[in-house]
C-alpha cells in the first residue's frame, strides 16, 4: 500500500498571487478546507506546501499556498499532484477503501477459482464499478455492491466475489 493518496492534480495556474487551479481526485471536494498541507510531487522533487487559502470554481480548487506569491513561483507545477500522508486521509467507513489500494488485488469467485485482478475502478453516481481484467484475457466489469462484494482482504490481497449472471 502506498504511504501517500493523490487528492489532486494541479491543473494551471490562477492569477498573478501565486494560486493554482486543481482538479480534485478524492470523492469528497470539501476536505480542502480542513487540510492543512499537502506534498507536492513534481515528478523531480517531494515537497510538503503548507495551505494558506482555499476557494472554490465550479468543479476546481483554487488553493493558496503560504510564501508562494508569484505567478513565477507556481509556473512549474503544473500537471503536478498533490497528496497527503495516510494519517490526514479521510476516516473510512465499513466496507470502503481507497482505489489505490484496491489496485492490483486477485479477484477470486465463490468457489476459490481465480478471475483476475482488479485494474481499474470507475465512479459512477451509483455505485462504483470494478475493472477486472480476467485471466482468459477478458474484462468483467462488477458492481461494488455488496451483493457481488462478499469480502475485501487488502493485507492478503484478496478479494471474493460473487458474479451476478450475464455479467462474464
């Protein structure tokens, strides 16, 4: 599992006093008023930002960062990500995790036969869907319910599951 979750990915930058335009990657848009820092990953360089000042546009953040003023400051960031540490993550509730660590779990059936592994997760309004790519080479796309769920083991990386008929 990874030490950092991706929160958002800076997009451009907005004004001339050093804010960024950033498209959030967590299910929940506020949760930018209640951090504090973020890391800033460039890709060359790890750096912790301190957050001076959050608003909102449509569906972006316009983030502040404290003693970065300048348009000049912020020019290199863009299509950079930010992330925060697993200990200023959300709280999760039964039965949720994070995408990045349902990455790459082995799907199994009810019956122990390996399917394959889950590769990707698409959000949609009701419920999320599971990507996996199947042994035999094709796709299964599952509804994360719990009627097709029926257990999630991340420290064994494993996942069982029940396959509604017509889905494979």
């Amino acid at each position: 599992m990874d030490d950092f979750l991706q929160v958002g990915i800076i997009t451009t930058t907005h004004g001339v006093r050093g804010e960024v335009k950033v498209y959030p990657t967590t299910d929940d848009i506020n949760r930018f008023k209640k951090l504090k820092e973020v890391i800033l990953d460039t890709g060359r360089e790890k750096r912790n930002l301190e957050i001076e000042e959050v608003k909102f546009f449509k569906q972006m953040v316009i983030l502040k960062f404290r003693g970065i003023d300048t348009l000049d400051d912020v020019a290199g960031y863009r299509r950079a990500g930010l992330y925060v540490t697993r200990d200023n993550a959300v709280k999760l509730g039964r039965d949720e995790y994070f995408i990045a660590d349902l990455m790459g779990v082995k799907v199994y059936d009810e019956s122990d036969q390996f399917l394959g592994s889950l590769e990707d997760v698409i959000t949609t309004g009701a419920n999320d869907v599971y990507v996996i790519h199947m042994s035999d080479g094709r796709e299964l796309l599952l509804p994360a319910i719990k009627q097709c769920i029926l257990n999630v083991d991340l420290q064994g990386r494993k996942m069982k599951v029940h396959v509604l008929e017509g889905l494979i």
